[in-house]
C-alpha cells in the first residue's frame, strides 16, 4: 500500500520504516529540512536499536523516501499517519496545533479518498477537530473529496519501539459506522494484516475510545511506578526491602511483575505529558482525577529523592564535593533526555555547590545540548562531561545512578573502590543487592532498600 507519515519523529520515523519492512511504499514528511537531509544521507536522527538496519535495507530498496514536499506528500499515500509531537501547552493540556496543522495541509492538497489516521497521542474529541479542519480546507477549496478520520495510536516504548511496533501486544483502532468509515477500516485491516496472521490483535472501537485508550494505558502504567515509588519511601522508614515486596506482589497474575520498579522517578516525553493532559480533559469536564494528580505529585517528589538522599548523607552544603553521575537518558537504550531525573539531579547537586562528572552511554551529545539549556554557564562549567564510567570517578565523594544501563550492571567494584574518595554509592534504579555491596565493603543507597 501507499503510505505517507507525517511526522518523522521517533513514532513517524519507526512507524514508517517498520511499515516499509512489510512491503509497503512509505513516503515520511518532516518539517524539519536538517532531519530530512540527514535521513536522505544515510543517517538517523536518533538512537533506537535496530532502526538504522531497518530505514537503510528500506531506503535502499526503494520503499521509504524523506521529504518536505507537502504536496508530492499529500499525493503520495492513500493512507495518511499524523505523527507529530502534541507537546504539553502552558496549561498542560496536550497542543493539538501540529497535529492540526498537519490535517490542514491534507486537506489543502488531497484531490480523492484519503484515510486519515491520528497516531500522534491526542485528547478525546481531536478525531472531530481534524475532521472540521479537513473539511474547512475542501471547502475552501471547491473540492468535493470523501476522507475518513480514523484512530490508531502508538504504543511502542522507546529503546524498544521497534521490536514494540513489529511485535505488537495490541493494536488499537478506532473509526466511525459511516460508508467512509468502514472503508477505512477496511483499508486499516489490510494494512496490518502482517501483524494478525496467527491471533487478531487488533480492538476495533469508535474514535473517542481509541484516543481515550491510550491515556488510559499510560496513565495505568505512570500509576503503578508512582505507587511502588511512594511505597519505596515507606520501605526505606521502616525497614522493608521493595525489591523482595515487588516480587512479592507481581507474582500474583492479577497485579503482574511489569512496571513496578521502584526507582528515580519516571521520565520521557509521554507520562509526564500525558498524565497531565488527561487530568487537563477531565478539568474541562469539571472532573478532578484525584489519582492523576497524585500520580504525578509522587513523580515530581521522586525525582528528587536521590539528590536529598545525597544530601541527607553529605550534608546541605556540598561546597567542594565531587559527584560522579551514571546514566542521563531517561531511561536505557535511547539518548532522550526529555523530562530525564539525572537532570534535576544534576540541579540539586549544582545548587548545593557540588561539582559533577557524568556519564552516559550514548546520550553524551544530548546531555551536553540539553544542560546548556537547562543551566548558567557558571553551573555549567562545574559539569565535567567524561569519556567512560570509571572516567567520572576520580576524586568523588560518590557515585549516583540514575538509568540502569546494562553496561553499569556489572562494573568493576574494585576499581569503583579505589577511584572514589569515599565508598558509597547511590543507586536510582535498584542495580545491586545490599548485602553484596556491604561485602564489597561499600555504603549502598538503594531506593526503598534501607533495611
Ligand atoms: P517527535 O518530536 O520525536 O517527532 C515529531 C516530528 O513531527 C518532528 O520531527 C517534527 O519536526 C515533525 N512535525 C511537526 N509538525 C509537522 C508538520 N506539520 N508536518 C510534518 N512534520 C511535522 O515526537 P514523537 O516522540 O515521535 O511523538 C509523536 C507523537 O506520538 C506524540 O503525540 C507522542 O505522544 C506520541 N507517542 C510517542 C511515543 C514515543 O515513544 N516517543 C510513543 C507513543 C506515542
Ligand atoms: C511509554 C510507554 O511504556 C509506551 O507504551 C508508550 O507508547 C510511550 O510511553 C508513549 O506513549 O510515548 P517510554 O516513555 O518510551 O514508553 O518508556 P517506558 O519504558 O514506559 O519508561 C518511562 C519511564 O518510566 C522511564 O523513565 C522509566 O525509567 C520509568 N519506569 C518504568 C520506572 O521508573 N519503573 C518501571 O517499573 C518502569
């Protein structure tokens, strides 16, 4: 099938080079000219294991273009993904003018039948706004042409989006009962046809629904890390290992072993996003989500709970102090740092008057753009930027870790030992046991493990 993605961001991007492995003909639009040029020289814009392999066997066979020609975009696909960011507005409801923008210029070049399909995370009732946006377009424009506005939004985690997208647990598709709508669900059923070869994983529903569903599966999983993250807190106070707690609990099928790790608090660009933009629908619906609100107090306090452990250990005045930092993406496996704890872990050391060597795996370029952003110069020259893990070490009174890379999960102890001025060590994301680490002869923070 011909297929055009707008939006050539981590969903735009993975979804149209995965949709281009099953054979299709993909055309990805972007806004953005230096991404586009970099993609057409053979790069890629961001770090997701497999995806090079992927967009360069595509790319080389012909089925997956970039471009900013809207025009020859519009042309292009039968189908139509919308993939652009819906970033948080001032108010925290998500900002629908990308998306909109984008359904505005199908709309002022589509000349047939499109399907429309919203894949971008966007509050209920943006189906409806896409729809009118669309028609306002043909209507300016004398053309009679059917579309339909269909919901299929993403479910891919990044670090594994695209083992997620071609693996997928379900897949979610909301359309209306009209002539059109059913035409594309039609065309929607062949598309993923691939992906339903031995069960149906696909859920049929109305649009509302889809774009309802996929809040709600965020907003789920955010809940259950700021639970166990709040119940980590009570462990530390009174004597209780959450990790023994976790297993505990998940093994019971009903509650289940995944996303309950307690740790530095969850980051990214969808749950915090997200969870807000869902508390913001039900505002508007004069509806508090007590739980949301909770959800996401709990994070923003978790964030900072490794730096006031820091604190707690070495005193409020860290004057003079050295840290080193391990892992600054916010989570393994993707150099995102957007809504990453190690930077507000890096704020609190820094206004303490510490000084930082960090570390991270591949999100080293990143790191440097966005702590230019978020610090002074003056703060910024106390970051020291190093080449390995054990390169942070030197001189520090401890080491901090905040994602749990697979490459820190068996380091060196005995070199970790003597580099560091002090033996201790703070770990945001529950790498090792406290026992062992006590018999390497180290003084070991975890998160609710102060038993
Ligand atoms: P992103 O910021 O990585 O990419 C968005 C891209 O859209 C950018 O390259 C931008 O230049 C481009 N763009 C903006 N306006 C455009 C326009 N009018 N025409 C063409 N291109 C345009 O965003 P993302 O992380 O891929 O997220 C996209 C959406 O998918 C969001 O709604 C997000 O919540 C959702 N989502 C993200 C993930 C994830 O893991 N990142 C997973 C599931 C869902
Ligand atoms: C998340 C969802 O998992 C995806 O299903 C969804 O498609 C995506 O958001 C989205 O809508 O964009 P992602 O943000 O890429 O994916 O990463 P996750 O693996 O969910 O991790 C999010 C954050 O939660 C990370 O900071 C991670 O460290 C933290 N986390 C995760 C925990 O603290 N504890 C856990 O048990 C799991």
């Amino acid at each position: 099938m011909k297929i055009t993605i707008i939006g050539t961001g981590y969903v735009g991007l993975v979804t149209g080079a995965c949709l281009a492995e099953l054979g299709n003909d993909v055309f990805c639009l972007d806004v953005d000219q230096k991404k586009i040029d970099l993609l057409n020289n053979g790069g890629i814009p961001i770090h997701e294991p497999g995806l090079e392999e992927v967009v360069a066997r595509n790319r080389a066979a012909g089925r997956i273009q970039f471009s900013t020609d809207v025009a020859a975009s519009v042309a292009h696909g039968e189908v139509q993904f919308i993939a652009v960011g819906t970033p948080p507005d001032e108010d925290g409801s998500a900002d629908l003018q990308y998306v909109l923008a984008a359904a505005r210029n199908i709309g002022k070049h589509m000349t047939g039948f499109k399907v429309i399909v919203d894949k971008s995370t966007v509050p209920v009732g943006t189906g409806d706004r896409v729809k009118t946006a669309l028609r306002e377009e043909l209507a300016a424009r004398g053309v009679d042409a059917g579309f339909s506005v269909v919901s299929n939004p993403e479910f891919l985690k990044e670090g594994a989006a695209v083992e997620d997208f071609m693996r997928p647990d379900r897949i979610v598709i909301g359309h209306d009962s009209s002539a059109e709508g059913l035409q594309a669900a039609a065309l929607m059923k062949k598309l993923y046809a691939p992906f339903n070869r031995n069960h149906e994983r696909t859920f049929w529903m109305d649009v509302r629904s889809a774009e309802f569903t996929k809040y709600a599966a965020n907003a789920m999983l955010a809940t259950r890390i700021s639970f166990m993250n709040e119940l980590a807190n009570l462990a530390d106070r009174v004597g209780v290992d959450i990790e023994a707690v976790r297993h505990g609990i998940g093994s019971d099928p009903r509650i289940g072993h995944s996303f309950l790790y307690a740790g530095a608090g969850y980051g990214g660009s969808c749950f915090p996003k997200d969870v807000q933009a869902l508390e913001r629908t039900a505002r508007q619906y004069q509806q508090d989500l007590l739980i949301l609100r909770a959800v996401e107090a709990v994070n923003d306090k978790q964030k900072l709970v490794l730096g006031r452990k820091v604190v707690q250990r070495f005193g409020a005045d860290l004057a003079g102090k050295h840290f080193a930092i391990w892992g600054l993406a916010f989570k393994p496996n993707t150099d995102d740092m957007r809504e990453a704890p190690a930077r507000v872990l890096v704020r609190q050391l820094l206004d303490a008057g510490a000084t930082v060597a960090v570390y991270d795996p591949v999100a080293m370029t990143e790191a440097q753009r966005v702590l230019a952003l978020d610090l002074s110069a003056e703060e910024l020259a106390r970051v020291r930027f190093a080449a390995s893990a054990m390169d942070t070490l030197d001189g520090a009174e401890a080491l901090v870790i905040v994602t749990e890379w697979k490459a820190f999960r068996a380091p060196d102890f005995d070199r970790i030992k003597a580099a560091l001025k002090q033996a201790v060590i703070f770990d945001g994301r529950n790498l090792f046991e406290p026992e062992v680490m006590a018999q390497a002869g180290f003084e070991y923070h975890g998160i609710g493990r102060s038993i």
